[in-house]
C-alpha cells in the first residue's frame, strides 16, 4: 500500500488520501479499548495517514485527550505530520443527551481553549462547527474562527452538514478549507447541490460515515444485537425492515468485491475514493484490524465497468430509512 495525498480545497492543507475519524473510540459505538484504539492512531500514522478528526464532544473531552496521548506518544516525525481536524458547538448534558449548538463567537474562542489544551497541541489544523447555530450567523462563528487564525490557535477554517447557502455565506467571510459531510454508496445526498457548490469555490470534502455506521462494511450480521449506547440501535437504517432491505445491498455489493478479489468496505472506500480528487474519506476504524483493511482500499482501482456495475447493484437512494432519527435530520443545515 503506498499512501497518497490530496489536498482540502485551494486553501487547505495536503493531506492523506484516507484520514481517521477517531469519535467511535469514544463515544457512540459501545465500548473501545483504550490502548487498542492509541494503538490504532499509531498504526495509521506509521501507514502514512495524516489527518485525525475529533470532536469536542466525542467521550465530552474523552477523543481529545486519547489524541492528545497518541500524539505525545508518537514518534517524533509521525507527531509532526500529523493534522488535527476539531467539531467544536454541540452541547450536552450530564446523561450525554445533545441539547442544541452554540456559534457565538465568545463560544468559539472558548472551545477552542479546551480543545488546544485536551490535544496538547499549539494549534488546531482544521476547525468547524459540527451544526450550524439556527441563532448565530454563519458570518459570526467563521469570523471568530478566522479570529483564531490570526492569533496562530487555528490554521483554517472548516464547515460540517451545512447546505449550499451557508457555504457561500462562509466563504464569503473566509477562505474556507473544506466542508465535512457524510458522503457513501448509500449516502448520495451532496451530489445535487452541495458538490457542485463546493467544487465551484474550492472547497474540499472530508467525506464522513464512508461505510455507513459499519452497514456497508460487510461486516455487520442481520442479526446483531446493538447497546442501548450504541448510536444505530436508534438509527432508521438499522431497524427492523430498512435493515434487511440495506443488508440485502450489501449482499449484491459483496459479489461486485469477490470477483475483484477485495472486501466489501475496500470496495466501498474505493468508490468514494473515486468521486474525485477533492474528496478524503474519513475511515472510522477503532481496531488496527479494520484500519489494515480500510487502508488496503488505496490498492483497489474500479474501473468504468466496475463502477457500472456498482451504480447497478446499489443505485442513488437505494438505502431505506433516513441516516439520522428525524429530529436530527430536522436540524440538519445541509437537508434543508
């Protein structure tokens, strides 16, 4: 496997081809271990990955500080490559549930405090708000981060789940790094509008969810039992129909990745990683097991005729149920 690069939009960084979302070693996936997922950061890091994405609120601190061990714990030249993507705004209470988002700019700036304190770091590479703030200008929280940027806490600024609008609203105030979104086989949805806008100002995607919560991995068994904890045991595309329905997807998917000798997720990875070359898909492997796996999709070529026949066996819009439960998709900038 020979790690490639790309970069985020005209204004971002180069980074990896593939990046790791880290927020399933803490929060939302049931259990991680925690030397296992210091172990999983190492082993992408050696491999020649280079960006990290976290959230504030993943664990609420807990991802910051694992990041922040891996990162003083890894070898020099590692450390120093790495990139640190950072969601800061969602609020949560003591029993973790999400009670709203906050883009203030006094808010921002704070956020931002903990954070570089949690990473152990002298600045945060990509910063975005994880939802945009329906009472904050858009204008408001980018002009606080490009505040931070000029202080030297922040290198640039990134969007999350935010609709074609609101990005230009944001690149209007500040040259913008890169939109994070969810983006798979079976989530097509910034193909009509966003894509288009993104590309049109040169702004990157960091696609998130590449595997869908671990559905299309081909991993995931019709029968697995999910922890209340467990963020898809209350996901629609997980339940009772619409599962059976996705997983027989997954199945028409499999057959594509045997004859080509590859795995289900290598062949999914593969195809975001066909979209374009704006596009790094996040890989939110918590074992180094699933991290060799995710990164062996940098070896996978399709060609016109496989993507056809992947377009056949899994077409736009082809998944039941939504990605999130409908209050969630409700507030979501980027649905509406």
């Amino acid at each position: 496997m020979t790690m490639r690069t790309r970069t985020l939009g005209t204004t971002g960084p180069q980074v990896s081809a593939l990046g790791l979302g880290c927020m399933g070693m803490s929060a939302l996936y049931g259990d991680a271990d925690r030397a296992e997922s210091i172990a999983t950061v190492h082993a992408a890091l050696d491999a020649g990955v280079t960006l990290l994405d976290t959230g504030d609120f993943y664990g609420m601190g807990h991802n910051e500080l694992l990041i922040g061990e891996a990162l003083r714990t890894a070898p020099a030249a590692h450390r120093e490559k790495a990139l640190v993507s950072v969601k800061f705004g969602a609020l949560r209470d003591p029993e973790g549930n999400w009670v709203g988002h906050d883009g203030r700019p006094a808010a921002v700036k704070n956020f931002a405090a903990y954070s570089l304190q949690r990473l152990g770091v002298d600045h945060i590479d990509v910063y975005r708000i994880a939802r945009l703030d329906p009472d904050v200008p858009i204008e408001e929280t980018v002009g606080a981060i490009a505040e931070l940027i000029e202080k030297g806490y922040v290198r640039h600024v990134g969007l999350s789940e935010v609709g074609a609008d609101t990005i230009r609203r944001a690149a209007a105030t500040a040259p913008v790094a890169d939109l994070q979104i969810e983006y798979s086989l079976i989530s097509r949805g910034i193909e009509e509008e966003i894509l288009p806008v993104t590309r049109e100002l040169g702004i990157g995607i960091t696609a998130y969810g590449v595997l869908s919560r671990g559905l299309i991995s081909g991993h995931f068994s019709r029968d697995r039992q999910l922890g209340a904890g467990d963020f898809r045991a209350h996901s629609p595309r997980f339940q009772g129909e619409n599962l059976q329905h996705n997983l027989d997807l997954v199945e028409a998917l499999r057959k594509i990745a045997g004859q080509k000798g590859v795995t289900v997720a290598q062949t999914a990875i593969a195809w975001v990683l066909s979209r374009g070359e704006d596009i790094v898909p996040l890989v939110g492997a918590r074992t180094r097991e699933r991290l060799a796996e995710s990164l062996g999709a940098l070896d996978v070529t399709l060609d016109e005729a496989d993507l056809a026949a992947i377009e056949e066996a899994v077409p736009a819009d082809a998944a039941a149920g939504e990605r999130y439960p409908s209050q969630q998709m409700a507030s979501l900038d980027s649905e509406r």
